[in-house]
C-alpha cells in the first residue's frame, strides 16, 4: 500500500490516509483572499534594500478564499463488513460453491480502494471481524466453521501431548494439514495462539472465549445468564478461565429481568453515525451504565470527539444508586 493515498469511491466523502491514519479533508475559509500569480511574476528579492522599483501589470491566475484542512478522524470501517458481506463466509474448502463469483471476493487492493481507511485499520477490523485470507482474497469465517477449527487445533496439541500453554507452531500446522486448508491452519493459529515467553505459543483465552460465546448466544436470542455462565465455562478448555468482562461491546446482559438474561449485540453491526448509533442502542436498552455504553462508542470517537461528548450531545446522564446512568436525551 502506499504511504499516503486518498480513499474510498466517488459517493464517499473525501480522506486522506497515510499508512497508520486517516484524516477527513475539508474546504476551510481563509480571512483574506490568496492571489495566485503565473511563476514568471515571482520576484526573487534579490534586489537588496533601496533597489528601484518596477511597477508591472501582471495577469492575475487565480483567486482562493479557501484551502483544505486535515482532520484525523474514526475510519469509516462500516463499509468493510459490507463489501466482505456481498461474497459467501469462508465455511471450508469442502463447502466452497461451484460456481462462486470471483467478483464477490476482495484483495488487498480492492479493499484500499472500496474503505476509505488506512491499511492498518484495515488489517485491525479484518481481525476484530475474524475475516480470513483465502488464496489472495478476504472472506468472512463462518463461526460454526471457526469453532470447528479451534477444536481441531485443540485435540491436535492433546493427542500430541502438548501443553495448550507451550505450543510449536510448526509442529501443530503440520499435524492439522491433512484435516485444514493450510491458508486456513497457519491464519486460524495465529488468531487463537499467542507468543509466550519462551518463543512457543499458548492458547489465546481472549480470542477463544470470545468466540465460544459468539457461538453459545447467537443464535439463542436472550439467554439466562446463569445457564450462560456455566455453559461458557463448561465450553472453554481446562484450566482457562472466563471473564464477563472480555464480552464488552459484543454482549449485552440485563440483570433487572427475571431470570437475568444476556444476548449477542456486537458493536461492528451498529451504525456509524453518531445520532443514528445512539437511536439504536437506546432502542436495545432504555437505560445503560457508563461502562456498558462506552465500548458501543470507541469505533467512532476521534482525536477531535471523545465518547464524553459524543454522551453530552446525545444521551442524557441522570443516577441511580449513586450510580451513573444514561438515557435518550429526550425520552420521557
């Protein structure tokens, strides 16, 4: 990719993105008006102090009242999830469809020029949707699918008696070569392994219980929570715990219901505008605490708007119990 390239299609407003960033760029007015002048009318100044004066009538190029700013923004990463959505989720080599579009499937190309983002937070939403890399296209990978390959890295490193927190990498993708694709088993490693410090690698408990209850709660509905907790832990592998706090801005829970429930309601599935975004989420749930809220509002604060006024502009605080609480700026 290149370092610095404007992004997006035609319909999109205009960005600028640089490797790591991407900044919005906007006309902003000037006090005073800029003459432009054609290179030739260009005095050096070379003639020092005192030197004689040549008065010229000289043709004026251009007048600007205007020039553009740069304002480092969220990327809009919306369009992201829509152009992986338009091809099939990648459910195994055996699944694949005979006659797939190759126009529905997305190199690293395509995707620059479709997400007016940069590639680095191309590549960080490409992970946080656990999209996979297919030969030289990105597709979305099917959960059930996902989940299955877990199982397969899992029971590889047991029926070698490997300890799930010291793992070779080599050793483990070669073992699993004859059940997954190997784009599949080295990319699915990495996701669900992490480096420890002895150079192998131990089962990622984040990613892995994330994705358990991915599984568990979407297609349930509203869960009991209590049943939830239990099968969650009962779902992860021994000796890894599971924390209710690693499911922010992917679960939503109710405690006030009887039975408390808990449900799947991932934040890269909510609008990206501010207004719109807040109007749903209040829809979800009247009342929300500020810890539950927040995660639902970090992919689309900026340098220049922080989650505190996005609440100020659009929520309404109030507490209950001592505890802060919002609301729809304007419910009853």
């Amino acid at each position: 990719m290149s370092s610095c390239s404007s992004g997006g299609r035609r319909v999109d407003s205009a960005v600028l993105c640089s490797r790591k960033e991407t900044f919005e760029v906007k006309e902003a007015e000037v006090s005073n008006s800029v003459l432009v002048l054609p290179p030739e009318a260009v005095v050096d100044g070379s003639g020092g102090e005192g030197a004689g004066r040549t008065v010229q009538n000289i043709q004026i190029c251009g007048i600007f009242r205007d020039y553009l700013e740069l304002k480092r923004i969220q990327p809009s990463l919306s369009k992201l999830l829509t152009v992986l959505e338009m091809g099939e989720p990648f459910a195994g080599v055996e699944k694949e469809p005979m006659d797939i579009d190759e126009r529905l499937k997305s190199t690293d190309e395509e995707l620059d020029a479709a997400v007016p983002a940069s590639w680095s937070e191309i590549e960080q939403a490409l992970k946080t949707l656990r999209a996979i890399k297919i030969g030289q296209h990105w597709r979305l990978l099917d959960v059930d699918y996902a989940y299955r390959v877990l199982n397969i890295l899992i029971s590889s490193c047991e029926a070698n008696g490997w300890s799930l927190s010291s793992v070779d990498q080599e050793d483990c993708i070669q073992d699993v070569l004859n059940l997954l694709a190997a784009d599949v088993a080295v990319q699915c490693f990495v996701r669900f392994f992490e480096e420890n410090d002895t150079g192998n690698f131990r089962l990622n408990r984040l990613e892995v219980s994330r994705l358990l209850a991915e599984v568990l709660l979407k297609p349930a509905g509203k869960f009991n929570k209590e049943e939830f907790l239990k099968a969650w832990q009962k779902s992860m592998p021994e000796d890894l715990p599971t924390d209710l706090s690693d499911l922010k801005g992917m679960v939503l829970m109710d405690d006030v219901a009887n039975p408390p429930v808990i449900w799947y309601f991932p934040s890269w599935s909510l609008p990206e505008l501010p207004q719109r975004r807040f109007q749903v989420l209040f829809e979800e749930k009247p009342e929300w605490t500020a810890d539950e809220i927040r995660p639902y509002l970090q992919d689309i604060v900026s340098p220049s708007v922080s989650a505190d006024k996005l609440l100020l502009k659009y929520a309404r605080m109030f507490k209950t119990n001592e505890v802060k609480m919002y609301r729809a700026k304007y419910a009853k």
